[in-house]
C-alpha cells in the first residue's frame, strides 16, 4: 500500500506529519509523492487560517483520487471545521491518538478530543531530510488571544517531560545539523517532572545545547512575557544557540493587543527586544503581525510600523485577519476592516520590513558566513540558511553539500536573501 500526506500551517504540524508517517511505515506502507497512487491520504489540517482549510477542499477538488483510498484528516482542526470535512474524508482522528491509526484505518469514521495526551510525542518521526529535526516540547496553549483557535484545536498546554525530549534528541542520526524545539508558546515550558534538574525552558536549552555541542539549536514561538532575562543570556553564552529570534509581536497598537488578549504593551516588547540586543547585537530578529484586527485604525497600524522599525525587524509572517469560529473575537468582534484595506497595509508592512532586512543583509558584502545547505530550486540553484536565519543562494554548490555546513563568500545582497559561493 502506498501513502500519501500533506501538512499545512505550522511547524507543530510537520514534526507531527513526521510521526504519522512514522505510523504508515510500521504498517509496511510506502510513501508516494504522488496523490493518485495513494491507498491512504492523511491530511494535516490548520483551523488557525480560513485559508487553511479552504486548501483542504482543494487538494480534493483538483486531483485524481482512487476511489477506493482511505482519506484520513488529523492535525489542528476545530470541532466545527472537522463537522464540515467529514463529508470528505473517512477517519477523522484527534493527533493525540495516532497511535491508534493501524487499528482505526480497518474501522468506521472517528473523532475524539484528548489535547492532555502527549504519549503521542514518543513515536518516533520518520525524518523528511537528514539534516534537520523538529523536536515538539509542548502541545496546546493557555494564552487564549481572542483570535486564536489553538486552545480549542490542542487545548490547553501539556507540557511533555525533559526525559522524553532528551531521548529523542540522543537518538538522532549523527548527520543532523540543526534542531528546533516547538511548542505554541515554547518559552513557558515547565518540566513535569518534578524530580529533574531542568525546572524550565532555559534549562532545556541549556541541556541541549551541551548535549549537542556541534549542531545548531533554534525554538519556535516564544511568547513575550516569558522571554526572561535568563533564557537572553543562555542564548547569548552558547554558540551553537541560533541568534535568530521568532518573537511574535501581533500588533504595535496597545488598543488592538488589549482586543486581542495580549498580555504585554508595545513598549513592554520593545524592552524586550532591546535587552536581546544589548547581550546578542548580531540577532536576527522576525515576528509575526496580524493586519486589520477588529477595529483596527490607521493610527493602529501606524503604531505597528512604528514598532517593527524600533525593533530592527527583517522578515514578517503576516496575516490578514480572518475570524475563526469558537474564538471569542468572532463571538463579540465584528471583522470590520475591509479586505482591500488589509492588503494595502500588509503591502506598506513588506516594504518597510523589505529596506530592513536589506539594510541588514549589506553588512555581509565580501565576508564569509557559514551556511547550511538545505535544498535544491527547480532552477537548479542551491538554497540554505546562515545560522542567523537569513537565506543563501549558493552558486557553485553540488548535491554533495546538501546538509552541509559550508563556508560561503557573500558577493550579493538581496532584500530577502543573500548571493554567494562556497569557499573551498
């Protein structure tokens, strides 16, 4: 039997995609990337966009199926999404319980919600590539921001205990070059074992740190409030810790963070930022902005900008808002910035932030940075990414540096990205 998935949204889905396949090849199936030869298609959906799930009816819509495959639908899915997809898939299986796949694939239909199970977390993931590693250190969330529709797709927070990850970690194929810890907010990661020495997220970091000296460790997403004065100087004392930073900022308006269940001001994660650059000058700093929020104004959006140029901010992951039901901003807020005015704003943020990372990227002109290469364009053109998360076309790389550290020459600076070859 063949088997077919595909993940959307985040990088919480793809480590996740990675232990559904796991599951597949204990069953002795075999992985196609071809949707019309699949006997099984698993889908890893995302609740969070409305887009999301609309590529969900698409991949449907546009593809040859046999009719006899078995559509199986996982992922982060709202009990009102999963109620619209049940027309076209045959499982619908909470993550939490993939365990349970190779018994339920001979059953019927199948949906229940257990976001306090982590178990899952102990398959072992059939890595895509033989460089990289997703290791999930927490799943669900308890911020509750009114837009989001995490704590209702994985629930509240269960954090999986510093044993478990570090298992995981040690079992790693030697080649691995590069790792990132996941969780929804990653930072308030508490270890649920009491007895052990690592207490939170700093001392996670720290330990993996040690434990893999020679490869690049990264996290994804931290939150604001919890980005302590220890986890800045952990990162600051290990070189092996990436001096990029994802921190979510949403919005630069104190109105619209106040709408949306942010727990910090404008000027609170302005502090943050500030001490990261006092200990860490050479971070690399992104975010991710929400654009047109219920009731935001241009003096809102205004106030964004202003924030997204004090912080020094080269690449955004911006959205525009679309309300997602069970979030309580689709409940008492009405969605009343229009969509052309979204797309104006979110086009002026890509411009400010484009002259950002361009006035960043200029300082490596003539120096020689190391890359990791990690893919190859259509073109033929080599791809990688520098430690601090800025993107390399190499020129004059071969397969035989994919999943390589090498040493690359900058001879060109891009908005988004840097052009070089690699120095023997």
């Amino acid at each position: 039997m063949n088997y077919y998935i595909k993940y959307f949204g985040c990088d919480m889905n793809k480590s996740d995609s990675e232990r559904v396949s796991s599951i597949f090849e204990s069953m002795k199936m075999k992985k196609t990337e071809n949707i019309s030869e699949a006997d099984v298609i698993a889908i890893l959906a995302c609740s969070v966009r409305q887009s999301a799930v609309n590529r969900v009816y698409e991949i449907f819509r546009k593809k040859k199926i046999k009719k006899s495959a078995i559509r199986i639908l996982t992922g982060c899915v709202l009990k009102k999404d999963t109620q619209k997809l049940q027309k076209i898939f045959d499982i619908i299986i909470d993550i939490t319980r993939i365990k349970d796949l190779p018994k339920i694939i001979k059953e019927n239909k199948f949906y229940s919600y257990n976001p306090e199970n982590v178990e899952y977390f102990d398959i072992i993931p059939r890595q895509k590539n033989n460089f990289s590693a997703l290791i999930p250190i927490s799943n669900g969330c308890n911020q509750f921001c009114t837009y989001c529709a995490v704590p209702y797709t994985r629930g509240i927070e269960k954090n999986r205990s510093a044993y478990s990850i570090l298992s995981e970690i040690k079992q790693l194929p030697q080649n691995i070059k590069q790792i990132t810890l996941l969780g929804q907010t990653v930072n308030s990661y508490i270890n649920p074992d009491k007895n052990s020495k690592i207490k939170n997220f700093s001392d996670l970091l720290e330990t993996v740190a040690k434990l893999k000296k020679d490869t690049w460790i990264g996290f994804t997403s931290p939150y604001p409030t919890k980005f302590t004065d220890k986890l800045i100087k952990i990162i600051a004392k290990y070189n092996n810790i990436s001096n990029h930073i994802h921190i979510p900022l949403q919005s630069g308006s104190d109105k619209i963070l106040k709408l949306m269940n942010r727990k910090y001001t404008s000027y609170q994660f302005l502090e943050i930022i500030n001490k990261i650059y006092k200990l860490i000058p050479d971070a690399n700093i992104t975010t991710d902005v929400i654009v047109g929020f219920c009731n935001e104004t241009e003096k809102d959006f205004s106030d964004t900008l202003d924030v997204l140029k004090k912080s020094k901010i080269t690449l955004v992951y911006s959205g525009l808002y679309s309300p997602r039901p069970e979030t309580l901003a689709y409940k008492i807020y009405n969605d009343n910035v229009s969509q052309s005015t979204k797309r104006k704003r979110d086009e002026k943020m890509t411009k400010l932030i484009g002259k950002q990372s361009l006035e960043r990227n200029k300082k490596y002109l003539g120096n020689v940075v190391k890359v990791l290469v990690s893919s190859k364009s259509k073109k033929g053109i080599y791809l990688g990414k520098m430690q601090t998360h800025e993107t390399v076309k190499i020129f004059n790389a071969t397969d035989y540096d994919l999943g390589r550290i090498v040493n690359v020459k900058i001879d060109k600076t891009l908005e988004w990205g840097l052009e070089g070859k690699i120095i023997k």
